[in-house]
C-alpha cells in the first residue's frame, strides 16, 4: 500500500488539485551528494550494486518533497546483457569499442536469460522497495529499441546519430533483426522489474525525433507498441519520446497511460494532439532551471495553469542538467506541491 500515490492517480485520470512532480534524472550530477558517491565508484559499478543504486535513488527524495523516485540505473544495461560491453567514460560518455556494424554482428547479438544478467538491477529494485516503505510509487524503466539501436550502432553519443539512421538505412532486414532483439530483451526484462516491485515503467525514446515522422512509423514506435501492449497489462506504461510531437495522436491511441513532451511544444498544443484523452508528462525546458527561483515558480504556475491538475504530471522536458543550483530543482518541486489555482 503507497501512502503517497498521487502519481498513479494522474495515471488513471483521476481529478485531482495538484499535479504529483518528479523530475527526469533526479539522481544525478547536480547533486553534491551524487557526485561524492561517482567519485568513489565508477559509474556501472554504481548500477551494478545494489546498496548503492538504492542509496541514490533515495538522495533527490530527502531533499525535496517528491511524488516518486525512479530507480537509479541506466538504459545501457540492457544492451551490456545482449552481449555489448558498453562503458561509461569521464567526459565523454557512454562508449562502445565494437559497434554493430554488419547483419552478421546482429546475428551474434543475444537474446539473454535476463536474470542471469541483470539480476543486480531486481535485487536493486528490492532493496528500494523495501527502503521506501510505501512512501511513494518507484518508476522503472527502458530505452525505446531505436534509442538503444543508435548507441549500438554509433558506439557514442552524437547530435544527429547519423551512423545509426545510414545503418537503418543501407540494411533495414539487418536493422529490423536488431530492433526485434531489443524488443524481446526489453519485455522480458520489464517484466521481471514489475515482478520485482515497479510500480510504473517509463520507455525513455531520446532519440525518437531524430527520425521523420515516416521512419519514426517503422523504425521506433512498432517496437516501443509491442512492449506498451505487453506491460500495460500489468502497470500503467508512460513513453517519453522526445521530439516525437508529430506521433502524440497515434502515441496517445495506445495502451500508454501517459505521454512525456519535451518543451519544444505547448501544452495546448499537446492536448489537442491528445483529444484531451490521455495523461500528459512534462514539459520544463531544463535549462529554464538557470533561472533566478522566483521566476522558476512563476513559470511552473503557467505550466501547470495550462496543462491542467487532471490527467497531468509535472516533470521537466528532458533529464536535468549538471550545472543547475540544487536550490532551483527545490523551487522547482515545491511550485508544484505548493500549486494552487489562483
Ligand atoms: O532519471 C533518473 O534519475 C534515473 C537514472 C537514469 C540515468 N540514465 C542515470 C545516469 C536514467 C533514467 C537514465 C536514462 C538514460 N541513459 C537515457 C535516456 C534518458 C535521457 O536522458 O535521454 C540515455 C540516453 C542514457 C545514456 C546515458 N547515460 C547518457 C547519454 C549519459 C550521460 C553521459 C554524460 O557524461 O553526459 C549517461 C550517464 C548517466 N546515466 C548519468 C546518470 C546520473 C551521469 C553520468 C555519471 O554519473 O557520471
């Protein structure tokens, strides 16, 4: 039993006052406390146990009244278990040697036994339940199958990930394989998070709107439908693709209970997109958190203001930024526990 379950309330729809708040990447480098734990483990050992992913994944929920915690995890360990050694390196990022390159690298990538392989992130899961103890809901999640294509097939972090969307391309009965491989990993491994305590999943597609609206239709949201059908029978499904604007309508015909915005789309916008039908997640642009707390709130209030308290959860547009004062993330979780109509 939750004592605070506000966000599964926005989930169904129901009315409410306030909007519940979390914000996308809550545990992460803008917090001291993060960083003195990053510099003392490096960061797949941080994923890898779990008192530690336990241990951040509570750090952002004792300093600022948050409706839920997201486990601390990343969504390159799915394709570390399938076979890819992904590592994460200082001032770079996430770094693979041997990218796929070929339908023949495709046909070695696995399909693996996902407790075997990842057993740390369930035990981790456990753990933070228990430490939790109902105080609110924990979020659970995956990279969309195009989003973990693209680090697959580009080996880094990029701005267009054009090496990705040539690979797509050249060999789409190749890309196609790949996709379906992700897919089937990812249900399997979704599904053993809700079993070990998830109580909301989130399919994080950051690469969606690198894709036209046609290659979106073929390349991600086939695969991110396929894990939605299979898990939203068993908790609400929120996709965030970013920069996906142009599929809210089909996005919001499906078993998701709710939709992420970026800020590149208003919210009138985004509801119209929506027929009003579905829960709408977002859409603070992250870099609006540089600004001075009073303006912060102002902003928070128009957002909500717009966006409604019903059938809304209020988040930022995309993860927060390392450089942000731990004071505004502050101002900016209480403007929306604090919100009221006028
Ligand atoms: O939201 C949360 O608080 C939960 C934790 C979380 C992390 N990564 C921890 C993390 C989540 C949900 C992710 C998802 C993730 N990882 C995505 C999708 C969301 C998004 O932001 O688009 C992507 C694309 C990745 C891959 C990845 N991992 C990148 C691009 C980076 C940043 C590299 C860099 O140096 O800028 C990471 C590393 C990472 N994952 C960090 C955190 C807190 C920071 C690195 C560190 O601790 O040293």
């Amino acid at each position: 039993m939750l004592k605070n379950d506000l966000l599964l309330k926005a989930l169904r729809g129901e009315e409410l006052q306030r909007p519940p708040v979390w914000m996308m990447r809550q545990a992460g480098r803008y917090l001291p406390e993060f960083i003195a734990l990053r510099d003392q483990y490096d960061f797949f050992t941080r994923c890898q146990t779990p008192e530690l992913a336990t241990e951040i994944t509570l750090q952002p929920l004792r300093r600022f009244p948050l409706d839920a915690a997201i486990l601390f995890s990343d969504i390159l360990v799915v394709p570390q278990a399938m076979g890819m050694n992904f590592e994460m390196k200082p001032g770079v990022g996430p770094w693979l040697e041997n990218t796929i390159k070929t339908s023949a690298d495709v046909k070695n990538v696995i399909v693996p036994d996902v407790e075997e392989t990842l057993g740390y992130v369930f035990e981790a899961i456990k753990l933070t339940k228990k430490e939790l103890d109902g105080k609110v809901p924990l979020i659970g999640f995956a990279g969309s199958p195009w989003t973990i294509l693209c680090y697959a097939v580009e080996g880094k972090g990029s701005k267009t990930f054009d090496i990705a969307k040539g690979f797509c391309f050249e060999n789409p009965v190749a890309a196609h394989e790949l996709l379906q491989k992700i897919t089937d990993t990812t249900i399997k491994y979704l599904l053993k998070k809700v079993e070990s305590g998830c109580d909301v999943i989130q399919i994080f597609d950051s690469w969606g709107g690198l894709l036209s609206p046609n290659d979106y239709d073929e390349f991600s949201w086939p695969y991110i439908e396929q894990i939605v059908n299979v898990l939203a029978e068993k908790v609400p499904v929120t996709v965030f693709a970013k920069g996906c604007w142009f599929a809210l309508e089909k996005m919001s015909q499906s078993k998701a209970s709710a939709l992420g915005v970026d800020w590149t789309v208003t919210p009138q916008i985004a509801r119209y997109l929506t027929k009003n039908s579905i829960t709408l997640q977002g859409n603070f642009d992250p870099a609006r958190l540089l600004s001075p707390p009073e303006t912060i709130q102002k902003i928070v209030k128009e957002m909500i203001d717009e966006f409604g308290t019903t059938k809304y959860i209020a988040n930022l547009g995309h993860g927060i930024l390392p450089n942000v004062p731990v004071e505004h993330a502050q101002a900016f979780v209480e403007a929306v526990v604090n919100y009221k109509k006028i």
